[in-house]
C-alpha cells in the first residue's frame, strides 16, 4: 500500500500544474480533485497505510478549507487563453 500510495502522490503533484493551464472553470475542479486526493493519501499515511481498519475520509471542515483554498487559487490566476 505505500508504494501505490507514493505513486499515486507523484500523479498528483505532476497534475497539478495542469490547472494554470486551462479556464477557471476546469481549474478549479482539476486543482480540487487534486489536492483532495493529496489529502486523502495522507490520511491513509496516518492510518500506517492500514486502510482495512478505518476508512480515511474528509471531515466537511475539510472540504471547506479545501474549496477555498481552490477558489482562492484559480480566483487569481490569470485565465488561459
């Protein structure tokens, strides 16, 4: 489970980038659905990888936080022609 969750980390950190490279729009949702699964990996870090004996989830403060944070993100960016 660590090497696929290491693996899976590495796609999304390369990813991310691709999200300053479209419209708002489909930043947002790219820069979201990274970062949320950044999250979730490291959850499932905290679990010791052990994802069988508790689920690792996002709290809705979480999600919040993680929304904002995109909208704050793409808000400033400038738009790709």
């Amino acid at each position: 489970m660590r090497e696929a969750v290491e693996k899976a980390r590495e796609l999304f950190l390369e990813g991310l980038p691709l999200s300053t490279m479209v419209d708002r729009r489909l930043a947002l949702d790219l820069d979201l659905f990274s970062r949320g699964g950044l999250r979730v990996l490291e959850k499932i870090a905290r679990l010791n990888y052990d994802v069988l004996a508790a689920r690792p989830a996002i709290s809705k403060a979480e999600r919040v936080r993680l929304l904002l944070g995109s909208l704050a993100r793409t808000a400033f960016r400038r738009a790709a022609p």
